[in-house]
C-alpha cells in the first residue's frame, strides 16, 4: 500500500464534501441526510467496521435549560 500524504483535515462535512466535490481529494465522511451528491460519489464501507467517537465536556457553572436537557438525552 501506498503512502497516505493527508492534507487537510475538517469538521464541518459539509466543507469536505465540497473540497472533495471540487477536485481536491477524497474522505471518508459520516452517510448524512441532505449530502449534496451532485458533485461527489458515495461508496458504503464494508469492512472493516469504523466508528467514531465524540466527547462532551461541561462545567458546572450555570447550564441553559436546552444544555441540560441535551446532557439528559446523552447520560
């Protein structure tokens, strides 16, 4: 296998999708409704299994009543 040389990384899918619509490389990116594919191609994984992992973090200073109830949802 080749050597893997990455040059940009992002969060916001919705940028990546259009980098890579642009020409700019490939990614690997969530299967999210409302994906533009105009521009891109989507090819399911098979194997091996991949996942992600999200970290929430909090202070226990006063929270809004919508980032209490979202903690709830979440624990």
């Amino acid at each position: 296998m080749g050597r893997i040389i990455i040059t940009f990384e992002g969060e916001e899918v919705a940028t990546v999708a259009g980098l890579v619509g642009s020409g700019l490389g490939v990614s690997l990116l969530p299967d999210l409704q409302g994906l533009d594919t105009n521009k891109v191609a989507q090819v399911r994984l098979k194997a091996p299994e991949s996942h992600r992992t999200i970290g929430l973090a909090w202070n226990e200073r006063y929270l809004p009543p919508a980032a209490i109830n979202f903690k709830n949802f979440l624990f």
